[in-house]
C-alpha cells in the first residue's frame, strides 16, 4: 500500500505530542504589540501519529543498508553503526560550545586527533574541521589561495584553472571567493593536457582545481609536472578531494605537490550523508598556508587542548558559527580507529579492484571510453549498441526495479550518455556479480524490448516524474496546495 | 581480513582475472614511485571492545554542566522518539534526492521541512535548509546583492558577533562593503539605519531577538529600506515565532537563523541547521535545495527538487552561491520536533522559557551585584551588568555544576561587565533557586 | 534545424526581425532544442536600454539557464508578458513567439549580426 500521506493531512484538532512538567513559575506576558496575530499552521498529532507517519514515509528512500549504491564520486560505503553509537554518547552531545576550556578535553581531543590524522593520511601540516560539507571547505580553501596571493602584495592573481570535467561546485565556488574561473580542456580521458595548461599559467593565475584521480577515475600521471608548472607560474594547487578513496595508505596529495585540499568526512571516512547533510568538509594546508586557516583554532599544548578563537592575524576569518559538525567529524574519527593504519591501504585497494573488475565486466555490452585501468570508479558512454535508443536515464531508471541504486549519470559532462560506477571496499563479490548480472540483463533487454527499458522503473513507489511542470508551477509548500 | 572489508583470497585472486592482472598493486602502476607507499602515523585498528572503552573515556573527560548561557546555542528539550526516527537507515544513509523515484521519502520531509517554516516565518518559500544560522545570513547577503546588483550591506552591531564575523568573511572575497549600524538601548537604531542608507545599499541585515536577548521593534524599517530599495534581512530564531511578529509582518524579504533552538542538541556547536525563506519575488535567487510537488506518469502526486536551474551545478561560475547539499537528516529532526509540538506546543514550550528567564532575572535583579541595562522587552536570554569578578563567578558556577553567562567583554570595549543569560523551558525552579542562590553567595 | 531565412542571428542564438525600425527579438530552433523544457523565462522592463551583445534576459529549463544577449542596442518598446505565464511557448513555436521589441538605434549594426546560411554554420 502506497503512502501519500503529508503530515498535515493527518493532523486532528487538539491532537498533541509532546509533555510538559507541570509548571512551577508564574506566567509572564510578553508585551501586546510584539507578539503575531495569528498562530502558525503546523500539525497537530499525537506521538504514534508522527512515529507512523515518518516510518511509513521512510519506507519510500533508498538507503545504504537496503542495497547496492554504486554513485560515482560519491563514496556511498557502509556507515558503521558504532560510529552512531559513539557519537550519540551523552558525554558528547550535551556539551555547550562555550564550556571552559577543561570541561571538554575530550571534545578537543577528538577535533585535534581527527585532523591530525587527516594530515597524516593526506600529506599536508594542518587541517580545520570548522567547515560544513565539501562545498564549503572548496569556498574556504580558495579564501586561503586568495588570502595567500594578497598576503604577498599580489593582488593581480584571480584565476583559477578548472578543467572542463570538474564539477560545477569548482567554478562556483571560485566565484563566491570572488576569482575567476578559467576552463582547460582536458584530454580524452580527463586528464590535464600539459600544453593546453601551460597556454594558460601567467601572472595572473591564483592557482588550480584538481581532482586526482579525476571524475572518470584516471589518476594524473603527470601531476608531478603539473604541480611544478603551477608552481613554477606563482599559482598553488588546490586538491578537490571527492576522490580521495582509492588513495588511503597508498599515495598523498601533499607529497603530489598540492597545497590545499577539502576532504568529504561524509565520502572517504564512513560518516552518514543523511539523504543531503549534515556533511563535513575538512581543509587542510601546507606549511607555508597554516596561518590563513579559519579561526577558531584547535591548539595542543603540554597541559592540554586550547581553542584560540582569534587565530592568526593573517587568518581568512570565520567561517562557522561554532567548530564545524562535531557529531560528524567524532564518526570519522571512530572510523579511523576502527580501519587503523594496517586496514587503510585495503580500502584503496579493494575499490579499486571492483572499479576494474566491473569495468572489465561489462565493456563488451556498455561502451568504454577510456580503455585502462581505473582507480575506484569509471566511466561508461551508454549502451555499446545506440541503435536501440536506450538512453542512459532509462538504464538508471530500469535499475531502480532490480532494489539498485543507480551509478551517477550525465557526469562528467565531457560524456554524453555517462554512467559512471563507484563500488565501494566494502561490497562483496556477490553483491558485485549480482549488479553486473542486472546489468547485462538491462543490455540484453534493450535489444529485445526497448520500450520496457524506455518506460522504467515498475517497481518503485512512484514512476518517473514531470520535473517541468514543477518548475513551471511552483508548489513548495502545503498551503499552495490547499490554493490549488 | 577486516571487518568492513569482504574479499577473501578467492575472491580477489578470480577478480584479478577478469582483469587480466597478476597483482592488485598492478593497478597502481601509474603512480610515480616517489609518491608511493608512505609511513603514515595513525593508531593501528581497535576492535568496538577496545574503541568503546577508549570513546567512553574520552566522553567522560568531558563535564556536562547545565547551561544558563545560550549566545547561539540554546538547552531545548529534545523529544524522545526523533533520535529514533532519524536514525532509521533509509534517512540516514541515503543520498541527496537526486534520483526522486527512490527518494520519495526525504523529498517529503523537505517539502514538510518548507511548508513548516513558511508557516512560522509567514514566508512564502523556504529552501531544504543551509549549514547553520551564520552562513544562512551571509548566503542572504549575496542574495540580496545579486538581486540589486550591489556591493555594500548593513548589518546592525546588535546581531551576535559570530554571525557578523562570518559575514565579514564571506564579504571580504566576494568583494562587498559591510556597514556596521549602530545600536541604541541594546536595540537596531532606526536613526543610524537612515543615515548609513544610500543608493548603493543592498540591504540591512538584523536581528531579533538580538545578540543582548533584546525583541527588536521594527516598525518605519521596511518603508525606510524601500526608499532606496534595499532588501530587509531578519535574522530570527525560529522557536519565538510562535509567540513574536514574524519576519513577515516586519517587511522581511528574506528570513534567516538557526533551527538548533527547536531540539537539536548541543553537540558541541554542531551539527545544527539554518534556514533561509523569501518571498516570491526574489524565490529564483535563493540558494540551496527547493522541493516541489509534480507528478508521475501515472498522475500521482510527488516530489521533486525543482527551480534547478539557480543552483551551482547548473549555473556553474554565474551562480550566486556554491552551496550543494543542505542539512538534510537535521531538516528531518525539526520537522519531526515540530510535527510532534504543533501549533499550540511551539508556544507554550517557549512560554515556559520566557516564564523562566523573567523569573531568573527578577530573582538576579533583587541582588545588589545585578542591575538592568537595556529597558527592552526580552525572550529567553537577558543581559544584565554586574558588580562581581567574572571570572571567580563562572568559576564558582562551574563548581556547583553550572555553565554561566556569556560575558560580554570578548566582544566589545564597553560592555566589560555585562553578562548575558539564557533559560530555556528544561531549567526547573530548583535549578534556576540554587544558580540564584550561588550568584547571592557571592554578593 | 528551422532556421527562416529572413531573419538574422547572434551566434548566442537570438533571432532578430527588422520591420520599420523595429527589431523583434527571440530564441532559435536550435536554442530551444539545446534547452529542452523551458520553465521560466526573466524579461527586463520596457524603457530598459539595451547595449549590442550584452545581457538583456535570462531564461531557464528544468536542467539549464542561459542568460540572452541584445542583437542590437536600443530601448525596449514591448516585451511579451505571455511568456511569463506560458514560457514553454517558446519551445513549441519560438519564430512566432518574439521575447521583446527594441527601438532600433543604428542600422549600422546589423551588419555584425549573421545571415541564416552563417548561422547555419554556427549550429554545426
């Protein structure tokens, strides 16, 4: 049975949810003129009400735990329930972020170890976990790049080189730092062309954007001669790090000569996405970048943690009311514990492996553009057979009847039909001959039954949907339906 | 063999040959081998045994004390059952809703989250949520903006600092001027509005209740910031909307704060949630996700994020914002937080908070070391002058288990002996007699 | 492809119709193709003075935008106000459905505008 329920359409007058103690202190009535005229619309439903509601509406999401999640540049691995447990711990959530420095100690500890270990792992001095979510750790690096250029009286520097393959966040996010985006080509397989990069370095440009390896899963091997060609035009190389997975333990973007980067907590460390956010994105630095770092500043002394909430007088600023998503950044430090140092190079390595081993797989029915060995995911082209007119959405439509969660497509846009795989260390070998078996049935099913694949997904709680008519007629809250 | 990882030997040794390769390092072939395999200094794997003891330790080396500070952090009640639903895995662990047949679920709850704050802002549209209140307010700076194409914002000197601070920040790169207001009587000074105002203005930011815990009174601000059509920018905990004047009702083209007040724990200073809603002439330059209805195929009704075509991976290096995902799961715990306290809990929770304070700052002001400074109507936080050492109070507090008022000295030259206070609804009598009592030792 | 032959055209892919010192201005065929759905379309105000080849609208689908460039300078006489209701107009006739009419300034500048066979090209 379908449920289409919103909660305001179950709400019953005089219904409530919640208890009170009984109260011990006289009323206190707030000034007549400030006060609205009328009260807000929101529900009314008892406890059972809103528990049955949010279950039944639960039910129509796809998580993790239900099946595979192969969404490239995603990361979607298991999100271990200890590290829920772990940052549920009370000692944790009731802490006011004004506390005096020695109630939380451990609090401090976890901030300063998380980024400590971040360092390691990445080849770069300092990390802040102050920032929210990728995006927001791409703004802050490219403050500090911005900051790092006008530090030394050159405020000529405003571009930032961004291959056309990048994600759009990159050129947005050079935008709201106020510098300017430039795009490079990239060559057939994503990577960096030398010459085009060399036609474009000068005395204006701030730095660069890369991810490594790039979105279709190639890692730059001349990123050695690019970080010096960079480096050698004044520019600093900024470390986009959606991919950093297949690196873990193996290789590091600050030994690869990058001097910033953003890490996704909510990608390569196992913390929830939580269908949007609460996300984390760390940003870390070189040596010769600490002091720009965003204030508040987590410092390590012999007698303890201290938060400097000035930083340095060269800091960017503020960038965050408190000191980031702690209830974030304390499942990523469990699940570095729980991985450890001997663990890690596995998680490369065995993502890695299933990228190849689909890749391999399936390139004699999907077309492969990029012919070689991947990193932890790749992209496919469509179908190798385009007579069928089956397009890429109908492929990621179809899989949604087979309990999958469809691959990332329509990126890179350098591709036009892209699908593109992302299987994480963490899915057996079963559930990756399961998805490939599905894959191949979708391939064959589109040779001998196109409009089946073309009229996908059957299965779902809803079929597909006019996105146009959504935006043509914007209905974004209950009340525009009522006036429907 | 770990855990989180399942190959076995087979397993690989069989993938390896679908391959064609003989090692899994041969996948690595094409990094330099400069780069490769580094000593790397993190602790060797735990097993949950030794990690619950070590995150319990740690846990415990923190002291919980019982705040009667809030300064953008408030101790609100949290109902039992949102950790509970929040946590089922289908909310949890699933992605943003880019794929809307499959994510039905958290598509609801967004359009629920919006239809929520649009009833308590009297807003027309809200988006999917942002980071937190802060970036909320400086996300509406660019919004304003870009919508007047101008590059100098107001913001009162009564919003709490932090706000400012990351205002000032983001500012700074984009490349736009902030103007400071100035405060009277520990409000917005409508007077200093009207003469920093000019036809370069894109807006005034403010809010209320303000950093002091003072309600503003914004009567004659709209038709002022009209006169040079700047956008007026309210910064408003949400959970005083069910009492106060919304943002709304003051002429507000865009209403921002932060959503921690309504449950969502302490945790340190995160994770909370912003929120940011608009009217419906400026809906197309908000930033972030916005969920609409549609339908399918079949002509049932859904939800879809929709007005796409704002946002950064479409807009790319034109898009007023490079905000991507939002505060989802947390968007979840207040609708869930305000599903279950509905249209007459949302008021009388925070009576009891308004209730409290009063009763607190009766209690502080019949103290010779306490005395009034702002004559101001407040909510749930105050701030009074006080006679008393500072630093020996908080200390003597923190003794007794208690987190005390915020000083106001970190932030400003002439407020050193100015304290402010927060009560919400969880403070009993007991607890608000004992800090009383405390604070009277002292005296 | 349409591409009417008594037109001319912006290598941003506005469309212009000269008609006694009036130019109608729109999207192609091909611009409305590349688009797809069109939902929302931002028109400037009429009196607005308009510059050759800078900004004068912004037009959006479900998965693009796009802003559009003035053919041609000059002051805004009309805008199509239907489009705003029914943008998607412009997907299933966008020769008949002309954005704004501007008040020509300089004929002179119509020689940097293309012919339907050098727009051609540009579509290729």
């Amino acid at each position: 049975m379908y449920y289409d329920k919103l909660i305001f359409e179950i709400s019953t007058e005089g219904r409530k949810g919640y208890t009170l103690p009984t109260p011990e202190i006289k009323r206190y009535d707030l000034p007549e003129t400030l006060l609205r005229d009328d009260c807000p619309g929101l529900p009314e439903v008892s406890e059972l009400d809103v528990v049955r509601h949010y279950t039944n509406v639960s039910f129509k999401n796809f998580g993790i735990e239900k099946g595979f999640y192969p969404l490239g540049s995603c990361t979607m691995k298991y999100n271990p329930k200890i590290n829920q447990d772990m940052s549920n711990l009370p000692g944790f959530t009731s802490i006011h972020p004004y506390q005096p420095i020695e109630t939380m100690q451990g609090l401090l500890h976890v901030y300063y170890e998380t980024q400590r270990m971040l360092s390691e792992i990445s080849g770069l001095d300092t990390f802040t976990l102050n920032s929210y979510a990728g995006a927001h750790g791409e703004l802050v690096g490219l403050m500090i790049m911005k900051a790092y250029h006008e530090s030394r009286g050159d405020f000529k520097r405003k571009k930032v080189i961004v291959p056309d393959s990048a994600h759009g966040t990159n050129p947005a996010s050079a935008t709201v730092a106020g510098l300017e985006s430039v795009e490079v080509k990239s060559n057939k397989d994503g990577t960096v062309n030398v010459n085009d990069l060399k036609a474009v370095l000068d005395d204006e440009v701030a730095g660069i954007m890369l991810t490594n390896p790039n979105t279709a899963g190639i890692f730059e091997k001349d990123i050695l001669t690019i970080a010096k060609l960079v480096h050698d035009a004044g520019g600093l190389l900024y470390y986009d790090g959606a991919n950093l997975n297949p690196l873990l333990g193996i290789a590091r973007p600050g030994d690869m000569g990058f001097d910033i980067m953003h890490i996704n907590l909510h990608k390569t460390f196992s913390t929830p996405h939580g269908g949007g956010g609460p996300g984390s994105g760390p940003v870390g630095v070189n040596k010769k970048l600490v002091k720009f770092l965003p204030k508040p500043v987590i410092e390590k002394h012999e007698e303890g943690y201290t938060i400097d909430y000035d930083g340095d007088a060269l800091t960017i600023g503020q960038i965050s009311h408190f000191y980031g998503n702690a209830g974030v950044y304390l499942k990523a430090y469990t699940y570095l514990l729980t991985i450890g140092k001997e663990n890690l190079p596995n998680v490369a390595r065995y993502s890695t492996l299933n990228a190849n081993y689909i890749k391999e797989s399936l390139k004699d029915v999907y077309h492969l553009p990029i012919e070689g060995v991947c990193k932890h995911e790749f992209v496919f082209d469509g179908l190798k057979d385009k007579s069928t007119g089956v397009k890429t959405l109908d492929i990621a439509k179809r899989l949604l009847d087979f309990d999958m969660h469809p691959p990332t497509v329509y990126f890179p846009l350098t591709f036009k039909e892209a699908i593109m795989i992302e299987p994480p260390e963490n899915e057996s070998k079963q559930t990756i001959d399961r998805f490939i078996d599905v894959m191949r049935s979708i391939a064959k099913e589109a040779i001998e039954n196109p409009e089946k694949v073309k009229g996908a997904p059957y299965n779902t709680v809803v079929k597909r949907l006019d996105e146009a008519l959504a935006a043509r007629n914007p209905i974004v809250k209950y009340k525009d339906l009522l006036e429907q | 063999m770990h855990k989180y990882l399942p190959h076995t030997h087979e397993d690989i040794k069989a993938m390896l040959e679908k391959i064609g390769v003989n090692d899994i390092d041969a996948l690595f072939a094409e990094i330099p081998k400069a780069l490769l395999n580094k000593d790397i200094d993190i602790p060797s794997s735990m097993s949950e045994l030794e990690i619950f003891d070590h995150m319990n330790h740690l846990a415990s080396s923190n002291k919980p004390l019982i705040p009667f500070i809030g300064a953008g952090a408030y101790d609100h009640y949290t109902p039992s059952i949102i950790r509970h639903l929040i946590e089922r895995q289908e909310f949890l662990t699933a992605y943003t809703p880019y794929q809307p047949e499959i994510s039905q679920g958290t598509l609801q709850y967004i359009f629920e989250f919006q239809s929520m704050i649009t009833q308590l802002t009297g807003m027309d549209v809200s988006n999917a949520s942002m980071y937190d209140g802060a970036t909320a307010t400086a996300e509406a700076m660019f919004m304003a903006c870009a919508q007047r194409r101008k590059d100098k914002i107001l913001v009162s000197q009564t919003v709490n600092p932090n706000i400012v601070e990351v205002i000032k920040t983001y500012a700074r790169y984009k490349g736009i001027e902030v103007v400071m207001v100035a405060e009277k009587e520990g409000i917005t000074d409508l007077e200093s509005v009207r003469l920093t105002l000019d036809s370069e203005t894109a807006g005034l930011i403010v809010q209320t209740p303000n950093f002091y815990g003072n309600i503003e009174n914004y009567s004659e601000f709209k038709a002022t910031l009209d006169e040079h059509k700047a956008l007026f920018i309210i910064n408003q905990d949400p959970s005083t909307l069910g009492h106060l004047k919304t943002p709304r009702a003051w002429g507000a083209d865009i209403a921002v704060g932060d959503c921690q007040t309504l449950g969502v724990p302490l945790s340190f200073g995160g994770p909370y949630i912003g929120y940011m809603a608009t009217t419906t002439k400026y809906m197309r330059k908000m930033p972030g996700r916005i969920c609409g209805v549609t339908k399918d195929t079949d002509g049932k009704r859904a939800f879809v994020l929709t007005l796409q075509a704002r946002e950064q991976h479409i807009r790319r290096e034109k898009a007023n914002s490079n905000i991507c995902s939002n505060q989802s799961l947390l968007a979840l715990f207040v609708t869930i937080y305000m599903a279950l306290l509905g249209k007459k809990g949302v008021y009388e929770v925070q009576q009891r908070s308004i209730d409290n304070a009063h009763y607190l700052e009766e209690a502080l002001l019949k103290l010779p070391s306490f005395e009034k400074v702002y004559p101001q109507p407040f909510f749930k936080e105050f701030t009074l002058r006080t006679h008393l050492d500072i630093d020996t109070m908080l200390k003597k507090l923190e003794e007794k288990g208690y987190l005390g008022p915020l000083p106001l000295r970190r932030y400003a030259n002439d407020k050193t002996d100015l304290v402010t206070f927060a009560v919400t609804e969880k403070r009993s009598k007991k607890q608000i007699d004992e800090f009383v009592s405390i604070l009277g030792g002292l005296s | 492809m349409n591409i009417p032959k008594d037109l001319y055209y912006t290598e941003s892919h506005e469309w212009v119709r000269v008609e006694d010192g009036v130019a109608y201005v729109g999207i192609t065929d091909y611009a409305q193709d590349s688009l797809g759905e069109i939902v929302f379309i931002e028109l400037p105000e009429e009196n607005d003075q308009l510059t050759q080849f800078s900004e004068f609208a912004a037009i959006e689908s479900v998965k693009a935008a796009s802003d559009l460039n003035a053919p041609l300078s000059g002051v805004v006489l009309a805008i199509n106000e239907e489009l705003e209701d029914n943008p998607e107009l412009l997907n299933e006739d966008p020769y008949e459905n002309w954005i704004i009419k501007i008040e020509i300034e300089d004929d002179t500048e119509i020689n940097k505008l293309l012919n339907a066979e050098e727009y051609a090209n540009v579509c290729e």
